[in-house]
C-alpha cells in the first residue's frame, strides 16, 4: 500500500495552466473586474524538495509528501494535477500554514 501511494506522489505535478488542456478548463467570463483591492507587492512561491511525514494510529510512518518541487508565480494561473489521494491537498494545506 505505502508503495502505491509513493508512485502516486511522485505523478503529482505543479504546471502552468496554460500547459493544461483548454477542454479541461472552465470558460472564463467575458468580463470579470474586482475593484476596491488594495495594492500589494507581487509574491511568488517556490518549494524544493518538500516532504510531509505523519503517524497513524499504530505508530507506522507515512509518507504523504516526498521529494515535492514546485513554484507558482504572481500573476499566473497554476493547477496542481493528480490522481486522488497523491497529496494536492495536504501540499496545499502546508503552503497556506494549516500544517
């Protein structure tokens, strides 16, 4: 089971969205503008080698994330693909602080 969910982890990738199909991507309206924003510098997140190990119940290690690399731009739109389970959740749970 541990082996699966590693070759799982390991089809995780973080790519531009435009790299991404057009047929998978939900139409953008026409006319879309935000207003009242206040002015922030740009920020950019990069992560290398990223790993997240937890404990279940029985004291066993599991590894959630191993070896994770990525970076997501300011201004550009990023999607994070994988099959269920393979950790873009937990990835994006540590990126934001709530782990």
């Amino acid at each position: 089971m541990e082996t699966d969910r590693l070759t799982q982890l390991q089809q995780v990738q973080v790519v531009p969205a435009q790299q991404v199909a057009a047929t998978e991507l939900a139409p953008f309206p026409k006319k879309c503008t935000i207003s009242n924003l206040v002015k922030r510098p740009p920020v950019n997140i990069e992560f290398h080698d990223l790993k997240f190990t937890t404990h279940n119940a029985k004291g066993e290690t599991r590894h959630i994330l191993n070896g994770i690399s990525g970076r997501f731009l300011s201004g550009e739109l990023s999607c994070i693909l994988g099959p269920s389970g393979a950790g873009k959740t937990t990835l994006m749970n540590i990126l934001i602080g709530y782990l």
